[in-house]
C-alpha cells in the first residue's frame, strides 16, 4: 500500500508546459519593470531603494 494512494499515468509537464513558460515570462517582465523603477529618478532617492545612494548624515554633538 503507498501512502499517496493509486498512481495514474496522467501527463503533467507537457500540457502544463504554457503556463510554466507564461509564469516565467510573467516574472522576467515584473522583474524588469522593477528594476527600471527603482532606476528611475522618482525613485533614485527613495532610502528603500537597495541602489540608493545613501549617504549617512553628520553627527550633531
């Protein structure tokens, strides 16, 4: 007896194979508008930007 029950031939990867490479597509287009904002000068400065040029500020004693 196998714990995940009765195994069926039924293919997976081919007729799913449009929506793995639309995700993909999906992903690689989020990730450039992504990268293109946080390039942008809206968002140059913003300090939750990981590419801003942050400079710490002096300290006042």
């Amino acid at each position: 007896m196998s714990w995940l029950g009765k195994k069926f031939p039924a293919p997976v990867a081919r007729p799913m194979a449009p929506f793995y490479i639309a995700g993909v597509v999906i992903l690689y287009g989020v990730n450039s508008f992504a990268n293109m904002m946080m390039n942008s000068d809206e968002f140059k400065n913003d300090p939750r930007n990981p590419n801003a040029k942050t400079t710490k500020p002096a300290d006042k004693h």
